[in-house]
C-alpha cells in the first residue's frame, strides 16, 4: 500500500511539473508571437521613418533646385518630378513638387523700413497709409509696432514698451529690434490674428508687409561700379569718361559734385531716342562764351582742395531732376549760369538712365561688413497695387502710372528703375525721394516644396526662405511642415 501511494505521489508531481512545462512553454510562445508582433510594427516604424527622413530629404533638395534655377535667371519647375533616390539599382523612386512660390520683396520689409529710418519715421509713413486697407490698424498699434522693432526702450506716444509687456500676466520683453518672422507682431499690443492675417474680404498685415528680405553693396562679377560719391573727383572723372565717353554728362556730375543742384529742369520722362545734344542746345539761351567760362570754373575747382565739401548726390534721379547752377567772374562782374542736365532730354534719358543705374552707385564703396547689408527694399516690379499704393511722397495718380506701366518679366525696361521716369513719367523730384525705398530685382523668395517617396503614405512639406540679395543666393530658414503635406499632394496608392 504504501509502495502504490508512492508512486501515485511521483504522478502526481511528474503531472504538475508537465502542467508546469506546458504552461511555461505557452507563455514563452505567447512571449515570442508578442515580440515578433512588436518588432514588425518596430521594423515598420523603422522604414516609415526612414521613408518619411527620405521625403524631407527629397523636398529639401527641390528647395535648392529652386534656389539654383533662380540663381541662374531659369524659371521654377512646374508640376511633379520623379527623381531616383538609388541611382544604381533605379528601384527607390520619389517626386516633389513645388507647391508654392511667393516672391516676399513684392511686400514691405518691416525690417528694412525700419533700417532705413531708425527713429520710425518711414516706417510710420507706411503703415499710415496701411490704414486704408487694415482698419484695426490704429496710431496706437502703430507706436506700438515701431517701438517693437526699434533700438531703444523710449516709450513714444500711445506705444508701449517694457514697462507695459512686463506688467502683464505672463510677462516678456520687448523685442527692440529685428523681428523674425510677422507671426512675431502677435506679441505687441494691440495686434489681433484678425489684423494679421486679415478676415473675410479685409486685408491684413500679412498680405501687405514681411520681415524678411535685403540688400546688398556689392559689385557685380565683371561690373566696375563708379560710386558717385567719392571724394577722389580726378578719378571719378576717369571713370566717368571711360564708362560712357560723355563729356557733357561727366562735366555735369562734377558740376553736381562742385555746386550741388538747383530747381528741377525736368518734371516728367519720356521716350525715344537719339544721340546726346551739345552743351549748347541743352543750355538754350546761353552763349558760348558763357559755356566756355562755365567749363573753366568747373576745371578750376575740381581741383584737390582740403577745405572743399562735396555736394552728395543721394539719388541718381537726382541727375535728372535738377540743373547746376555755376557761379564764375566775368571781368569784373559775377555772373551765373544754370546748366540743365543732360537727361532733360528725354531722348537722351532712355538711352542713358538705364546706364546710370547699371553702372553708378550712391551709396558709399563698402570699407567694412557693415556698409554692405543694406536697408531690404521693395520690388516695383511685381509688387500689386495696395502695396505699391503705400509708397510715400507719391500721390495716387503716380502709382497708377506706375500700375500702367509695370514692365513684364521679359521687359528689359525693368532692370532698373529708370523705367518709372522714362515710362510712368514720374517726377524726377519725387523719384529721388522714394528711390531708396525701391528696386526692380527679387531679394528674397519663400518656397514650400512637398515630397513622397513611392510607396510611403505620408508626404514632407519643407518650407524655405531664399535670399537674393547679395552676389550668391542663400538659404536664410528652413521649416518642416510636413503635418501640413497630406492636403497638398494626392494620397499614395
């Protein structure tokens, strides 16, 4: 009896040590289905990240595409591209497509206004005007805007500065300075999202001004550009003469240079063509004699002369905007002489105007880093009627003339802004006060370039902001939005 309860013990224990194994083994294979199951969603998580870092990858590359094409005055790529992401086997295939293009100095720089003008005053200007099309857009956000932007920490009227940003509930400095993008104006008091972005059918800040753009002091490869405003007149004279074989137009910036100018000689442009009348057609009723004492003056007192002061010439419309008025000693008389500019013709206009912008420059010969970044100007070129109706000094009926006569992209009239004289027959006067807000050139660009890879099901969205303003394009941000990039390309298959 006792030999048969022992061996029912042993069933008993070797039962449950097979219960046990049976167990144990059921869990190990619940445990390896459960890692194969997790290492597969791994091993997809893997590949759809990599596929997704490919994408990103791929849309960046359609940004410096565009970048390139710029650069070399080609047109964008429209619609889709293929590109082969493995070149040797040819399997790993994707596209990208630029999804939007937005040429940013057809708007006001913010920055740029404000770096023409420390104080504000231009900007003020601008955003006055702004008022029409923004409603909301108040003095009191306006102070507040420029205080944002500007260097100091002095309050102006109805503007607010720390002493306001830091009272509020979750306190923050005032800027002072450069903004980084407009969604930073949401941070100054008083600007809505409505004000921003605009609702329904009103226009907000954003379709009207950016933060971003520039311009550069730079000499164009294989350009010698003559800086009008050098002290060194026996050079500029060579240079001058050597440019464009004229003396009647050397001898007249020198005048400029000597005497500054007088009234303006010219009130509107024209077109046409032909040569350079003489000095004394130009001068009308002046006799050659006087025209003979007249050119002795200017030879005498272009001189070198220690005690001299240069006039500056602050706008090359200037030259075509205002006579020299030459002072010399006739026996014992002191006489005067008026001599009108040569681009009061406005045959010789056309044909010179566009030489002068090519060719001469105001702006001082960059010596340091920080006479080459320049103030960001406004494109007239492309910029649409509300932006170019916020230009100041200029009344409506000049930017409708402008609107008249915007040249098309293929319009070598445009390459510079003698096309707003000799064309839209602005003033002279009024030119030389807005020229320094104006060019006729992009400077900066933002593109949104949306990828996939084939076979992924999510595309990359990459957004960048491309710089023109200088010598050589450059990519100044870059933004992945690529939780964006659904709406924009057709699902994958």
């Amino acid at each position: 009896m006792r030999i048969h309860g022992r061996d029912n013990n042993e069933k008993r224990r070797g039962a449950f040590v097979l219960l046990t194994v049976l167990v144990v083994v059921a869990f190990l294979a619940l445990a390896a289905y459960r890692y194969n199951d997790l290492m597969t969603a791994e091993y997809l998580a893997t590949a759809g990240s990599h596929r997704a870092a490919q994408a990103r990858v791929l849309a960046e590359s359609g940004i410096y595409v565009a970048m390139r094409n710029l650069s070399a005055g080609e047109a964008i790529p429209d619609g889709p591209r293929e590109v082969s992401l493995d070149p040797q086997s040819g399997a790993l295939t994707g596209s990208y497509e630029i999804v939007m293009f937005d040429e940013e100095s057809s708007r006001w720089s913010l920055n740029g206004l404000m770096d023409q003008d420390s104080k504000g005053d231009a900007l003020r200007k601008v955003l006055e005007k702004a008022q029409s099309y923004v409603p909301e857009l108040n003095t009191t956000v306006i102070s507040a805007i420029i205080d944002w932007l500007d260097e100091d920490d002095e309050l102006s009227e109805e503007g607010a500065e720390n002493t306001f940003y830091m009272a509020l509930e979750t306190p923050y400095r005032c800027k002072n300075g450069p903004i980084d993008s407009l969604d930073e104006l949401l941070m100054v008091r008083g600007v809505t999202r409505e004000m921003l972005d605009g609702s329904g059918t009103a226009t907000g800040l954003r379709a009207l001004f950016t933060a971003n753009g520039r311009q550069v002091n730079f000499d164009p490869v294989d350009t010698e550009i003559i800086h009008l405003n050098s002290l060194d007149l026996a050079t500029l004279e060579t240079k001058l003469d050597s440019a464009f074989n004229n003396k009647l137009l050397t001898q007249f910036i020198l005048a400029f240079r000597l005497y500054g100018g007088s009234s303006s000689s010219s009130s509107r442009g024209g077109s046409g063509g032909g040569a350079a009348p003489n000095m004394a057609a130009l001068a009308g009723a002046l006799d050659p004699s006087s025209i003979d004492k007249v050119q002795e003056q200017i030879a005498k007192d272009k001189q070198p002369n220690f005690f001299r002061r240069l006039k500056r010439v602050n706008s090359i419309f200037d030259l075509a905007g205002s006579g020299v008025t030459v002072s010399y000693q006739d026996g014992r008389n002191r006489k005067s002489v008026t001599v009108p500019s040569p681009l009061s013709d406005p045959s010789v206009a056309n044909d010179l105007l566009p030489q002068l912008f090519a060719l001469l420059s105001t702006a001082p010969d960059p010596e340091s880093s920080e006479q080459i970044e320049q103030p960001a100007r406004l494109n007239v070129n492309t910029a649409p009627a509300a932006v170019l109706a916020l230009i100041p000094d200029l009344e409506e009926a000049d930017i409708q003339q402008i609107l008249g006569n915007q040249p098309a992209g293929d319009d070598v009239s445009g390459a510079s802004p003698a096309w707003l004289f000799t064309k839209a027959q602005i003033a002279p006067s009024k030119l030389a006060k807005v020229e320094k807000y104006l060019t006729t050139h992009p400077t900066a660009v933002r593109v949104q370039v949306a990828a996939r890879v084939k076979g992924a099901k999510s595309a990359a969205l990459m957004e960048g902001t491309i710089d023109l303003g200088g010598p050589r394009p450059r990519l100044t941000s870059l933004r992945d939005l690529s939780d964006q990039a659904s709406t924009l390309l057709p699902q994958a298959p």
